[in-house]
C-alpha cells in the first residue's frame, strides 16, 4: 500500500466563543474573553477523537506543527510524523495556520486535515486554494464552508477512507464565513472566498449559501401558532438562533436576538443571548422546552451555531421537549432529506438520533430523521 503524506493543522482556540455566547473566536481579544468566562478549549479533544479512528498508520505519515497545533496530538498518539513549523504555543494566530498551510503545499501532501471553524477554513485555503483535498474536523462556531465531515468520528472515518483508497473521489465546494463584529451586530452575511476540493462523500456536510429563501405563509401561521406557548406560565422556553426563531419571537412580541440564543418565560425574555452556563443555572429542576429550527442549508439541528445548547442543556430537557420548526422545502432540500447533530457529546448524540417530529405546516408534523 502506497504511504499517504498528511498534513494536520489544529487551531487549538477554535469553538472557544461558541458555549460562551461569543458567535467565535476570531482575535486574540476574543479568545481572552472565551477563556475569562470560563470556556474550555476542545479542538484538540475533538481531533483526537478523529486520529484515533486510524487504522492503517504504517501507511500514513503526518506532517505538523509544533506543541498544542498537532505535534503534542501526534505525539500522545503515538503517530508517525514530522513537525514542519514551530509555533507560539501561548498564542497562535491565523498566521500559525497559514505559515503551516504553505509548508505543507510545499510537500505536496496528499490531504490536509485541519481542526478549526470558517476562519481556519479560510486561512488554509488562501494558500493552497484548490490543490490539495481538505477534510475539516468540526470545532469552530461558524461552519458554513463545505468541507467539514458531520462529527469528529466521521471525519476519522473519511481519513481512514482516504489513506486505504489508492484513488478517492473528490469534489469541489465552497469555502464561507462571516465576519464576526456584523455577527454579533445580527447583521449575519454569508460571504465565499474561494473554492476548495474535499471527498465526495455523505459524511461530509453541505455548505450553507448566504441566499435567504423567501418567508412562507406555513412559515407564518406554524410561528404565530407556536408564539402563544412563549407566555406560558410554568415552562421555561430556550429559543434558538435563525430566522424561523426570530419570527416565532416576533409574533410574540419579544425583541429577541437573531444569532443568539434567548431564555423567555410568560412572554418576557429572562436571558437575552444567553450563554450555556447561564442556561443550565436557570433550567434546573424547571419543565423546560427547546424551540429551534435549522439553519442554512447544512441540516444540523444542534452543533453548528447554536453551542450554547450544549450536551448537558439538552440532556437536562430530554429530546421530547424539543420543538423543531422547518418547513416542508427546508427539509427537502437537505442531503437525504434528514437532520444531523454533533453536541461534543456521543452520548447525547446517541440519544437524539432516529426520528424527531417536526412542525412543517400549522396542523401538519413529519417524522425528521437524525443521524450522528
């Protein structure tokens, strides 16, 4: 079997902003504020979970950065590997990312793995553009780009794929972000840089355009519906970002947050983009729903976007008072018409997987699929 060159990029900050209500983690003054509010860096958990799915790794070298970007991973690992530049463990920045891309575009690796969101998407991708194929292990905030696998597992499973295969089948997609002062503004625009190749392959997600499509009047009757269960008086509702939620608070009359996540009881909101720990606080030992829909055009229910309903909230709420509102096109026009979720958390996973209802019209619900 021929030996595959894999290059491995970790941003050991990404997903920081993410539970902390912080919509990323772009800037060093942004990761100071994730970690002075008590976030916890996951990106090299997450990747581990990845590499530990190879099997074949006398037929793999991996190519790397220095210490907490790939050297230490690989190390504990047990991986075959070169480290090919050396970082500023304390703080690296997307330079790090982008000095690293170009190295490896230098050894003409076969695939570059990298750990991150948009933004490290983007750096690595101004460098080697479309040359080189990418697989994205999911840990930032925003993930809009399509070269990210749907979980950390599965991003394992696609690199095991690539090294066993002496030819895979590649596509090219999109690589998107959005600039994080206008998403904290909630003024959110969907913006592609480039273009990027990566497996063609259903364990990767799909990339969500900036194209809004046009409000529906199903859309408008299930929110003014659904509106009238914000005001009652013994749950406490965690509403979810998007603009399905924006106008279920707006037929309520509650001037709620677009891209965050608002906590409302009796009509009012208690916690105004909340954060998870501030959720977790306030839903103790209270019945509880969840209102979400789903946003762009990724499918993914919990995990992209909204991490500030993390594993241990929705674990507290159970999957049957989740409320999911998506209509009928929505849900036609994802990859085999079926949700997906990627909580940080198998277990939770697990548990949200198979079906879910879903509100699709004002007297019409549909069984979702949801994988993990």
């Amino acid at each position: 079997m021929i030996v595959k060159k894999i290059g491995l990029i970790i941003n050991p900050y990404a997903g920081l902003g993410g539970k902390v209500g912080l919509k990323g983690t772009d800037g060093l003054e942004t990761v100071l504020e994730a970690l002075s509010l008590g976030s916890v860096a996951m990106a090299e958990t997450r990747t581990h979970l990845a590499l530990s799915e190879i099997r074949s790794s006398s037929h793999v070298v991996i190519y790397t950065a220095s210490a907490n970007m790939g050297a230490n991973l690989c190390q504990e690992l047990k991986l075959n590997h070169h480290i090919i530049y050396q970082s500023s463990e304390l703080e690296t920045c997307a330079n790090d990312s982008i000095k690293t891309a170009q190295k490896l575009l230098d050894l003409n690796v076969d695939l570059i793995i990298f750990a991150g969101g948009d933004g490290t998407a983007r750096d690595i991708q101004t460098i080697i553009t479309d040359r080189i194929p990418m697989i994205g292990i999911p840990c930032g905030v925003k993930m809009y780009s399509g070269v990210f696998a749907l979980n950390p597992r599965h991003a394992g499973i696609l690199i095991n794929t690539f090294i066993n295969n002496e030819k895979n089948d590649i596509k090219e997609t999109e690589i998107l972000d959005i600039n994080e002062n206008y998403l904290r503004a909630d003024c959110p625009t969907t913006q592609l840089y480039g273009y990027a190749k990566t497996l063609l392959d259903r364990r990767i997600q799909s990339s969500k355009g900036s194209k809004k499509s046009q409000p529906t009047d199903h859309l408008d009757a299930i929110c003014y519906d659904n509106s009238k269960l914000l005001f009652s008086s013994e749950v406490v509702n965690i509403v979810g970002p998007g603009s399905t939620m924006k106008k279920l608070m707006d037929y309520a009359n509650i001037e709620g947050t677009l891209l965050g996540v608002d906590v409302i009881k009796e009509g009012k909101i208690i916690i105004k983009d909340a954060n998870e720990q501030q959720i977790l606080n306030i839903i103790q030992d209270v019945p509880t729903k969840i209102f979400v829909g789903v946003i762009g055009g990724t499918g993914c229910l919990f995990g992209r976007g909204n991490q500030q309903i993390s594993a241990k909230v929705i674990d507290l709420v159970g999957k049957a008072n989740i409320k999911v509102i998506c209509t009928m096109d929505k849900i036609l026009s994802l990859e085999n018409n079926e949700f997906f979720v990627d909580t940080g958390c198998c277990e939770v996973d697990q548990k949200l997987s198979g079906f879910i209802k879903v509100q699709v019209e004002k007297n019409n619900f549909m069984l979702v699929g949801i994988k993990c």
